[in-house]
C-alpha cells in the first residue's frame, strides 16, 4: 500500500470517528457527560440519616433516631420509612438525559426556580451520618414525559437538566406520616355514645336514639354524626400531627364520643375545629378487664399527639360544629370510609 492510499484511510477513519462523536453528542444534548447519574449514593446508602424537603412555606425534616425514621419539623412522630426510601432511590435512579437552560431568568418555565414562594419547585437534600455536607442538594422541578422524566439542578448551579427516571417525593406532610393511626372497621365497633344521642350498629346499619332510648329526630348536626362518627376510625390517617398542648383540653364547642369495640372496651375521641380544619384527639376510653389488643396497640401512637383530619373530611364533619357545607358543594349522604 502506497503513502497516499495510507493517508486517505487515515482521513477517513479521523471523519468516521468525528461523525460517530458528533451523533453520540447530539443524542445526549451536545454534552459528553449525558447518560451519566446525576447522584450515586452507592458508598454511603448504608449512613444516610437525614431528608430535608422544603415546597412553598412547608418544610419537612425526616431523621432516623435509635434505628427509626421520625418527622423531626413534627416534634418526633413516627414517620413511614417507605417514604425515605422512595426518595433516595428515586433520586439514585435519575440519569442525565439532555441539558437544558443555565439561565436563571428560565428557570420559572420548568417550575426550577428557588426560593419559590409557590410551592411548584422543592429542595431535597439528603444527609449521611458523618459528613458535613449533604450527599445531594437538588432543586426539582416539573416531570417530564416521553420518556418518563424530571427537570433538575444541583444546589446553586444554574444549569437544569432534564433526568430521566422515576421520582416521587410525597407532597405535604401527609405522605411521611407513618400510618393508619387507627384502622377500626364500622364493622369492628358495637356502638358509639355521645352526650346527648348514641348510635348502635345493627348489622350494616346505624340506629340513632337519645338518651330516652328513642329514636333521634334527624338534624343536620346528628346526621352528620350518623354518617361519619362510624367511619372515622378506619384508615385513620391524618393531614398533619402536632403535640398535644394544654388549651387543647379546653377548646371551645368541642365534641365528645367513645366508640366501643366490644361492650367493655372503646377509643375516647374529642374533635374541634381551629382554623376551618377539625383536630382529633384519640385515647383509650372505658377500659374492661380484659384489654382490648388492639387499643393498647394504638395507645402509644395517641399519647400526646392531636391529629388534623384531611379537608375531605373535615367537610363531612363540620356540620356537627354547627357550620353548613356551602350550596354548591353538596356532600353524599355517606361519606367513603378510606381516602
């Protein structure tokens, strides 16, 4: 082979691998550093110990205590580990799919930018035991679909990227809390008593009588007692979760009830409304001889704490305090028992 033919295949195989650089660029954005994830965690999964959320004005602070995760920003109740670890895998999943903006003033038209007074962008960092910086400091933005995706930035940089991968980080508070905190079935309670009307199961059925033992005449108020009263126990799983504090005994127009589980045995539950939402307080009521299991099992999850319920049903309960669902917002007659 001559000199000349030697320098036309080298010529041409430089191009062939100039060609192939350029496809496998464009591919990923014109960036090299495609295709790459955007955290690992491999080397220090085993040490994680912290997840810090922040979305509008909420922030939640999730930290593992003698072996158990617990919401810290919520004095310390039990939060659901399913949680942490969806995160931390989701966001060990994210891969660098195509680089998008680095210009600040873009950063709204990906729900990217922060501080973010909306809430549509969240701050995630993620915490190992031992190290003083966090192991990711993310801003996450909108998804992204066709592929299933998210837009992300690291810490401060400007540069967003488009992730490919899965990641779902609960919103609000209601998604760490580690629930049921109750989960007692209409079907598992006998009767419930008030002060002035008590309800009695009847196979599938709630009878209403006064304390004359006659049948209650209907008013919105023991309605709304009838229809939600039964059902309040089963997938109990609050909005959100404070300490108890010592006014909390006292609020005004608040409701008393005991639902039993068997003819010795019931759950004290006080409700009030503060703040438009109705708070719930559980406890163990009239205590037989024999214990019930179930209730001793809900005792430790209780003690202490005053629960919000979601809005969808608070608004079955307001009309026990006395407030009416507004016109064009008519409520079923019966409420579904889970959300």
């Amino acid at each position: 082979m001559n000199r000349q033919a030697v320098r036309v295949l080298v010529v041409v195989a430089v191009a062939a691998i100039l060609v192939a650089a350029f496809i496998r660029m464009s591919r990923g954005g014109g960036t090299p550093d495609v295709d790459q994830p955007l955290v690992s965690f491999a080397s220090d999964a085993a040490a994680i110990d912290r997840v810090e959320i922040e979305q509008g004005s909420d922030r939640i602070d999730v930290q593992r205590k003698d072996g158990q995760w617990v919401l810290a920003s919520r004095d310390g109740f039990p939060a659901k580990a399913e949680s942490v670890q969806e995160v931390v895998r989701g966001l060990d999943g994210l891969r660098k799919s195509q680089r998008m903006t680095a210009k600040p003033e873009r950063h709204a038209d990906l729900d990217i930018g922060w501080p973010d007074p909306s809430g549509k962008a969240r701050r995630v960092r993620v915490f190992a035991a031992g190290k003083e910086k966090p192991l990711a400091d993310l801003v996450i933005g909108r998804a992204a679909s066709s592929p299933a995706g998210v837009y992300v930035r690291v810490g401060d940089d400007p540069q967003v990227w488009r992730c490919a991968g899965v990641l779902n980080v609960p919103a609000g508070v209601s998604g760490w809390l580690a629930t049921p905190v109750a989960d007692f079935a209409s079907d598992q309670l006998q009767r419930i008593t008030l002060s002035d009307v008590t309800l009695t199961r009847a196979g599938t059925e709630w009878k209403m009588t006064g304390p004359d033992g006659q049948p209650a005449a209907s008013t919105p108020r023991l309605d709304a007692i009838k229809s939600t009263l039964p059902y309040l126990l089963t997938g109990f799983a609050p909005d959100d979760v404070r300490r108890e504090v010592p006014e909390d005994a006292s609020r005004p127009d608040s409701i008393e009830a005991q639902a039993w589980v068997d003819e010795a045995n019931a759950v004290a539950i006080r409700m009030w409304m503060q703040d438009g939402r109705v708070w719930v307080r559980l406890a163990p009521g009239a205590c037989g001889a024999q214990h019930d299991a179930r209730i001793d099992a809900g005792t430790p999850k209780w003690s202490g704490w005053v629960f919000q319920l979601p809005s969808w049903r608070s608004d079955y309960l307001k009309p026990m305090f006395g407030v009416v669902a507004p016109a064009d917002a008519p409520l079923p007659a019966t409420p579904p028992a889970v959300p």
